[in-house]
C-alpha cells in the first residue's frame, strides 16, 4: 500500500478518535494536517487523475471532509462550514460517478440548505436547490428543509419552531435553533410595533415559548428594553428609544421635478 496514503489514513483515524471524545480543538489541529496532505493525491480534485489507488484516495477524502463539514457545526462556525462544504461538494458531483454513494450526502445537503435558509440566502437556497436530483428531493434530510423555507415564507412560524422536534439529523439543531431566534426576532420586532404593552403571557404564546421562564431569559438577552410591571410587557420604552428620521419631502418633490424637467428635455 502507498505509504502516503496509510500515513493519512492513520492520521485520519486519529481524527475520529478526538472527534468521539468531543476534543474539537485537536480534531481542528489534525483536519489542517489532512487538507495538507491530501494535496499530494493527484488522483483527487481539480486534477482527478486516474490513478491506481484514485477510488480510495477519492473515498478517503470524501470521508475527510464530511468529516470537516459536521466539525464545523459542532463548533458553530459557519464560515468552516461554507469552505469545508465546497471543498466537499465535487465529490457529490464530479466524482459521484465513480464512488459508491455516501450515507453522509443526503444529510450534509440538507444541512447546507438549512445554513442558506437561516442566513436568508434565498436566492441561492433555490439555486442549490434546482441542481438536486429527483431521487434527492424525495429525501426527508432535503424534504425537511424545502418545508421549512415554505413555512418561513408563508410566515408560518409556528411550524418552523415546532419542526425542530422533528429533525432529520442531530447535527441539524445547531441551525434550527439559529432559525428559531430570526424567527422570534421578527416577531418580537414586529409585536413592538403593533402594540403598546401586552400581558406577559400573550408575549409568551405570539413568541412561541413554552414556559415563562424562557419568555423572561429571551428579554434579558435580548430585549433588555422592554419592560415588566405587574405581569404586563411595555414596549413604549423601545418606541421611544428608536430614532425617528424626518421625511426630506421638500427635497424629494424638488428632485422629482427636477428630473421631470430633464426627461422633457431628451424627449
């Protein structure tokens, strides 16, 4: 066997052995070592050269990476999820032909469709959507993000913060509950808006919170503003906190007339 190839293979076990005890910090020490390493393999992309060993070198790269993309969900960073994510896509694409097909590439997917969702990236949530086989689209890991954006769009919310009980994969919780707080951001801001001040148990139900006590942690963390007396939520203190910008409308109808003139003159 290519002493190359058993030297990262070996590192990669060890990998996996820190991944399971939860040690992120050294797993983020040996996945810099292996995206190294793995450049000595001309076999992998962009060169894709055939070579003698290319369908395990491409596995075991594969597997690195798929790796790397659930790493960076279980430290929370986003940024290593985007770059790990297309450093793995070709192998889903470009080398999918060649490879048997990964239980990890359904999920991981998804996954990236619910990161584009949670960072409002609706444009290209479709656009990754589109390039989705039919047999992709049938899968619950994709099935469960497309329903989510849907509800999100048709300002179901609460459909997307109960469908956090029902992820298709653990490592989908960390955005789900990124979700859920845009979603609650939004209606807070919304509420006060429309309201003067509620009951605090009415703010519980339209911010979807099952108990008072995290209705009372999310304002304090969030809403520090707001106030409570006697069971009752005041929002007039961050109505009034808010800056008001005047109208230059003056301005704007000389404007509008100005460019009216110049119009009549290339006309």
């Amino acid at each position: 066997m290519d002493p190359k190839f058993t030297e990262v293979s070996q590192l990669f076990q060890r990998f996996k052995a820190a991944f399971l005890r939860s040690d992120f910090d050294t797993c983020t020490t040996f996945l810099s070592q292996l995206k190294v390493s793995l450049t000595q393999f001309r076999s992998l992309p962009p060169l894709f050269e055939d070579t003698p060993s290319a369908i395990r070198e491409l596995n075991l790269a594969r597997d690195i990476y798929e790796h790397a993309v659930v790493l960076s969900v279980k430290t929370e960073d986003q940024d290593a999820f985007e770059r790990d994510f297309f450093q793995l896509k070709p192998y889903y694409t470009d080398a999918g032909n060649r490879l048997p097909p990964s239980p990890q590439e359904y999920p991981i997917l998804g996954l990236n469709l619910l990161r584009l969702l949670v960072q409002n990236r609706i444009a290209e949530f479709h656009t990754e959507l589109e390039l989705l086989s039919p047999t992709a689209l049938e899968n619950s890991c994709i099935k469960h993000a497309v329903e989510l954006e849907q509800s999100f769009m048709e300002g179901a919310y609460n459909r997307v913060l109960s469908a956090r009980q029902t992820v298709p994969h653990e490592t989908y919780v960390y955005f789900m509950d990124l979700l859920a707080k845009t979603v609650r951001d939004e209606i807070a801001g919304c509420s006060e808006k429309a309201y003067d001040y509620l009951s605090i148990n009415d703010v519980r139900e339209i911010l979807l919170f099952s108990s008072e006590r995290e209705l009372l942690e999310y304002i304090k963390e969030e809403h520090s503003e707001w106030e409570i007396k006697n069971k009752i939520v005041y929002f007039q203190k961050a109505k009034e906190s808010a800056p008001c910008k005047e109208i230059p409308s003056l301005h704007l109808i000389n404007q509008t007339l100005s460019y009216a003139r110049e119009l009549e003159r290339i006309v």
